[in-house]
C-alpha cells in the first residue's frame, strides 16, 4: 500500500514539473530601449514593423515605438551575430564583420533573424565608408536592397537615414 502511494506521488511530482518545466525553460527575447540601454525587456516577440515592435511580456503584448529601441537580441540568435553585434555597438565594425562572416545564412531560419544580419552587414559598410574606410556606392546599393527587401524592419528608418547621409557624402 505504501509503495503504491509512494509511486503515486512520484508520478504526480514528474508530471507537475513536466507540465510546468516549458514556462521556467522558456528562452525570451530581449529590447532593449534608448533610454535605459542596460535594462532589457524579455518577451517573445509577436510582430515586427517599421513603426513598432509587440512583445509579449508575461502574456500581455506591449508596444514599443521603433524609433526608441537600442537593439533586439533575439533568442535564436547564432553566437557569432550576438558576438558581432557586441563588437559593431562598440564602434569595432571590421571585427562585426568578421564574425558576420561565420554565420551560415542557410541555417537561419527566422526572418527577423536574417534581417538583423542584413542590416548589420550594410550599416558596416555605410559607417565604414561615411568613416573613409570603404566604397560609398557598393555600400549604398547595400542598403538600398535592404531597405527594398525589409520595409517592415524596425531598423527601416535607420536605414534610410544612413543612406541619406551616403548621398550627402557624396554630393
């Protein structure tokens, strides 16, 4: 009889901590905002635009304006854009670059994903070549197609600035 109840409440416990593990395992994004760079807000996100970003923190989505995000670090992001992106923040674009350079596109499968990569990979070369360090109209064409393939992007508008700012240089 003992052991019976015992088994009972063996399995009831691996059942709990079974049903309630995906909750405690579950990996989140992460924004962070202009004003307070060093706080995330962790969420999944639902939908990306060029206006706005919808995370769902603790079930409830919430809106945050494109134009006062710092940065997305997305769950399923590889380590060598997270890497990349730490150096490019820091000001270290050939490094960015470089670790841009050993992510395997083919094995992305999340769009939002592929997208930071393909704005990281352009605003390296504009910055670059605003900086004197490289080819202002293959940089320019860059973010021309990003901006063409990826309008719903939050970065849309950072985009189209920086390519202002190509044109200006320019002349």
């Amino acid at each position: 009889m003992m052991k019976r109840i015992q088994t009972h409440v063996l399995g009831a416990t691996l059942s709990l901590l079974f049903l309630i593990q995906p909750a405690f395992g579950q990996v989140n994004d992460q924004a962070y905002l202009k004003s307070n760079p060093n706080e995330a807000i962790r969420g999944l996100i639902d939908n990306i635009s060029s206006t706005e970003v919808v995370i769902r923190v603790n079930g409830a989505p919430r809106q945050l304006p494109a134009n006062e995000i710092f940065r997305i670090q997305f769950a399923n992001a590889p380590a060598d854009l997270l890497q990349a992106a730490a150096a490019y923040r820091r000001g270290q674009f050939n490094e960015a670059k470089t670790g841009l350079a050993g992510v395997n596109l083919a094995e992305i499968n999340d769009k939002w994903v592929k997208e930071e990569i393909a704005f990281m990979l352009a605003s390296i070369d504009a910055k670059s070549a605003l900086a004197g360090e490289g080819d202002k109209n293959a940089a320019g064409t860059l973010l021309v197609q990003f901006i063409g393939e990826y309008a719903n992007s939050f970065h849309y508008y950072e985009a189209v600035e920086l390519f202002a700012d190509l044109a200006f240089s320019v002349g």
